[in-house]
C-alpha cells in the first residue's frame, strides 16, 4: 500500500514505503468505450432465470413444510408456493426492465423503417456509383494505335469488379 496512514489504520495497514507523490508516472487512461456499445448478451439472457422459475413452480413438495416462510426468507431453489411466485419472479422483472433501458438507450432506435430503406437505397447508389469508377480504372487507356483501329484490341484488361466478384465466388 502505497497510500497514506490514517490515524484508524492499523499499523499492519500503513505504508511501509512512504508515497512517491508526483514521482510516480501516471497510468495510461483506459480505452474509451464508444456511447454505442451494444449492452452485454446476458442482459437479454432471460430464458434459464424463467425455466428456474417455473421448475420451482411445478415441482412437488417431498414433505409439508414446516412453518410457511416469509418473503425475505425464500429459498432460491427447491419446490416454490405459488402465493410466493410473485415474489420469486421480481429478479426476472428487474431483469426485464434492465434490457428495455439497454435498448432504448441504443443509437438509432427512433429511426423508421422509411428511414432506414432511405439510407439503403442511397447507399446502394453510392455503392454502384464507386463500382462505375473502379470498372473505369479497370479498363486500359486508349493508345495510339488503337485510335487508329491499327492495334489488337484483345488486351483490354478485365473489370476490377467482375475479378473481385470471381475471386469472393471462389472462396465461398
């Protein structure tokens, strides 16, 4: 512990080495995580926390319990009474109400259908747009002969975009 000792510390507690003070290089700060950062699969992982719930629910009891148990005092596990259902499902209805603010609290998710096949067909523009300049890239630049309908017009090289979609078709 590098800290220093307070007056309620035990002294098995207080720095053996007293602090290095502006010395002491600073720790690089940690990766900033982007505001939109899907929440955690386990915030929507509700099916196990249901399928307990209701095993407790239609399992029998072995033995007639004893003393009815209070609310603070039910078990998570074994044969569940279905006056305390309500109770033992709260954990499952705060879960619920936890991935609603996940998702709500995701980018875009105001955003129409309308809106959404706006962007797509805008982007599909664009994308046919950049295949039109690469296929002009791929093609050879007219020389002098072939201006003269003297040269062989056979080495025309082939479109970026047709060898580009040949080579995903093979890999697939």
């Amino acid at each position: 512990m590098s800290g220093a000792a307070t007056p309620y510390a035990p002294a098995s507690a207080r720095a053996s080495v007293p602090p290095t003070g502006s010395a002491t290089p600073a720790l690089p700060p940690p990766p900033a995580s982007p505001s939109h950062a899907l929440p955690a699969p386990s915030t929507f992982d509700l099916v196990p926390d249901i399928h307990k719930l209701l095993k407790r629910i239609l399992e029998t009891p072995s033995q007639p319990p004893a003393a009815t148990p209070t609310p603070g005092q039910l078990s998570t596990e074994g044969p569940l009474e279905i006056q305390h259902v309500v109770t033992a499902a709260n954990d499952i209805r705060l879960k619920i109400q936890k991935a609603r603010r996940a998702v709500m609290a995701l980018p875009d998710i105001d955003r129409t259908c309308e809106d959404q096949d706006d962007e797509i067909e805008h982007l599909e523009m664009r994308i046919a747009r950049l295949k039109a300049s690469l296929s002009e890239l791929g093609t050879s630049a007219p020389t002098a002969e072939d201006m003269n309908g003297e040269g062989d017009q056979s080495h025309v090289s082939v479109d970026c975009m047709d060898a580009l979609d040949l080579a995903l078709a093979q890999e697939s």
